[in-house]
C-alpha cells in the first residue's frame, strides 16, 4: 500500500518539506517567539493530512486541519505575505507529490491509477489553498482593533525593524532596557510586582491566544541582569517561565535584549526551570535553533556512545559528573562514589567509541549532553 511505504519514509518527507519551506522564507525571522513552533506544527499536519487522504480517497477526504487553518491566521498577525504562505504550500505540494510517484513506481502501480491518485492531490492541494487563503483574508482584514491589539502590533513592527509612531505605548525606547521572556497564567500579576520591586517602567505584550509575553523593564538607568534575577527569586512564579537578556541601551539594546530573552525560552521549557538567564544558556540556545546542529551532534557524539553495551547509561553519567566537576578527575570520581582510576579508565573507553581525545571535542560533547537532557 502507498501509504505504508510513505508513512515508513515520513521523518525524510517532514524533512525534506520543512527545508523547501525555510528557503523560501526563514521562519525564524518572525519576531513572535511561538510562530516557529506554531509553523512546524502545521507542515506536520499538512504531510498527515494528505496521507489520510491517500488512505481514505479524496471524496472522503477529512476536514481540512484547524492547525493549517490557525497557522494561516498566525501568518496574517505576524506580517507574513500571502505570497509567501501559499509559495509554502506549493512547494509542499509539489515535493510529496515526488514522493509519491517514487513510491508509485518502486510498487509498480500502472500509470492510470497514478495519475487518479495524483489529481487527487491536486484537488486536495486546491482545497487547502482555498482554505488557507480565505482564512488569511479574514484575519488580515480584521486587525488590528482594539488598542492592546495595536499596541501589539506596534512592538511586532518595531523588533522587525521598521519606523512606525510608537507613542501609544507609553514606553521610553530611548532608555535603558532589560527584557524578558515569560509564559503562563500569571504573567501579568508577576510581571507588574517585578516592576514595582525594581522600580521599573513595564512593557508587556502577549500573543493571543497563548500565554506568551514579551516583557521590558525601562528605565533612566542600566538595570542589572543580577539584581532583576534577585527580584525574580523572591516572587511567586505560580509556575510561570521567565528568562532574562542582558541589559540593553536606546531602541537597538530594546530588541537585542529582546531576542536575547526569546532564544532562552526554549531552554526554560525543556528544563522546567522557572527561571533562566539568556548569559547562562547562550550556546545551548544557540544550538536549539539550528536542526542541522542539533541532529549533528546526536549523531556524531551521541549515538556512538549508546552503541556501548549498557547503551550509553555509564558513559553519559560519567560525562556530565566531569563536566559538572569542571572536567576534574578527582571530582567527578568523588560525585560519582568511585574512584579516579574508574573515571579515568571510563573516559577512555568514551575516547575509543568517539575516535577522539576528550580534550578536542568537550565543548561539543557537552553541549550535546544538555541537548539530550
């Protein structure tokens, strides 16, 4: 059955469709922390989507997916072209209908069934861009209204560059900055008592429907990462995420320290740590945007490392106690309740299953550690 054999060819397809789609227009440009998860959701759905269809048949063929449809809605908030989202769909298209005729001929299906099974596509491709261009439509017609609504697009606008009248935010651009990402049911309440303790101006902007805010502390005077991150420990997150940037000055140290803030939220969420400084997850959150880098360091550091007959368990818990212990033999053999000729004799069995001295690849390992935690 075609669907089986694409279905065991799906992590290929999902890849191959999410790179046709970030070179046509990097999703990770898009100021709103959520969009790229919110997109990678979608193109998901679209690929399972046409799958059932191909299992089902096109006159049985499911509602379109709310995500597609709320994904749509998103690129209309977040300044996305239309040219863009349906040049996106088209791609799709196009690449899982290669898929599909590989498969088709691998099976040796005749060529009338194939091109059956290829208009098919071609009306259900037709139906998503109908969908998905009418729900754009309307969304991009009915904003922005209300004045939180126009406040929000206004900091969309700005952290993307752009000359628009910002006076109704009631914020000095021109000061000192420290921004914050947060996420959860009370970030309102925990934001404005962070404000007061620090004696700041506060700006909060939320996405919709989520509890996602992008938050700056403004004042005449630099503030502190440390000093904000005390404030922070002494309130009742009620299990609200934040992370802190790094001071900025002026409009550009506003959005610096804003994307500071946002490429650690990530980090927050994988840990469950309510609080997480963007100066003490720099790499790692540098890493987490780059799949290519992510999968690279599984692969070249990871995964021979499992290839050890206890999978890995020994080698990776021995690895993060010496990194933890500052790469210290004695250390780690003294967290780890052994002894140094132990931890010396296990980091070189490490060495022989990565063909390479500890000493050149630590940062690397290390980090691939943390991703894998």
């Amino acid at each position: 059955m075609l669907s089986s054999r694409l279905r065991e060819r799906l992590p290929e397809i999902q890849a191959a469709v999410a790179t046709r789609v970030y070179a046509i227009s990097d999703p990770r440009d898009v100021a709103d922390p959520a969009y790229l998860e919110g997109l990678n959701a979608a193109l998901a759905a679209a690929v399972e989507h046409r799958l059932v269809v191909l299992e089902t048949g096109e006159r049985r063929a499911p509602a379109i997916p709310p995500l597609l449809l709320a994904q749509a809605r998103l690129d209309a908030r977040d300044g996305v072209s239309l040219d863009t989202v349906l040049r996106r769909y088209f791609a799709g298209n196009s690449l899982f209908g290669n898929f599909l005729v590989q498969e088709a001929e691998r099976a040796g299906v005749p060529n009338p069934a194939l091109r059956s099974l290829l208009a098919a596509q071609a009306t259900l491709g037709d139906r998503l861009l109908d969908a998905v261009s009418a729900e754009f439509a309307r969304e991009a017609k009915n904003r922005p209204s209300s004045a939180s609504e126009r406040r929000r697009e206004c900091v969309k606008s700005l952290l993307a560059g752009e000359l628009v009248d910002h006076s109704e935010l009631g914020y000095d651009l021109g000061g000192h900055h420290l921004a914050l990402m947060a996420k959860g049911e009370r970030v309102p309440e925990a934001m404005s008592v962070l404000a007061g303790r620090l004696d700041r101006r506060l700006l909060a902007i939320n996405r919709e429907e989520e509890p996602v805010w992008a938050c700056w502390l403004g004042g005449r005077s630099a503030l502190a990462t440390d000093e904000a991150l005390r404030a922070l420990g002494q309130i009742d997150l009620g299990g609200v995420f934040v992370t802190v940037g790094e001071p900025g000055e002026g409009l550009s140290g506003w959005r610096f320290s804003h994307r500071q803030a946002k490429a650690a939220l990530p980090v927050a969420e994988r840990r469950s740590q309510p609080i997480v400084p963007y100066v003490d997850v720099a790499l790692l959150a540098s890493v987490l945007r780059d799949d290519l880098l992510v999968t690279s360091l599984r692969r070249l550091y990871l995964e021979p490392l499992e290839r050890a007959r206890d999978g890995g368990e020994v080698g990776c818990e021995t690895l993060r106690a010496y990194f933890a212990a500052e790469r210290n033999v004695s250390s780690t053999a003294a967290a780890l309740g052994v002894d140094r000729r132990t931890v010396s004799n296990r980091i070189h069995a490490i060495e022989e299953l990565l063909g390479r001295q500890l000493r050149e690849i630590a940062i690397e390992l290390e980090v691939a550690l943390q991703l894998d935690g």
